[in-house]
C-alpha cells in the first residue's frame, strides 16, 4: 500500500463513502469480503477515491485483498 500512496503525499482528510458485504468480486474466489470506500484528499492529490478490500482469511482474520485509488 506504501508504494501505491508514497507520491500522494500525506492524507489530509478521509471520510467514508461506502461500505459493501459481498461473497463474490471479479477475477477472485469466492469468500467474505468488505468493500470499503473512502472519498480522501491528499497533498498532492486534492480529490481521490479509495477502496479497501479486506477478505476473511480460512484462519478467522480479515486481512487486505486489495487496495486501489483513483
């Protein structure tokens, strides 16, 4: 995740958008998963759309999936 925010500079405000439960999300296997949406501003990105992914693992822990920004 560092290497994907690193450029944007520090995150100035985070606000959540969305919060979705789903069983099953394109090109991945089937299982739990939270999609969660944030509208965020950066330093170096004024306006952006974060989306956090985390799955429950077969060992009972959530743990990140995926992690986007546009």
């Amino acid at each position: 995740m560092q290497a994907i925010r690193k450029p944007l500079g520090k995150n100035i405000s985070r606000e959540l958008k969305s919060k979705r439960y789903r069983t099953s999300l394109p090109g991945a296997p089937d299982g739990k998963y939270v999609v969660i949406q944030f509208k965020s501003s950066f330093e170096n990105k004024k306006s952006a759309l974060e989306t956090v992914t985390p799955m429950l693992d077969k060992d009972g822990k959530w743990r990140v999936s995926g992690y986007y920004i546009k």
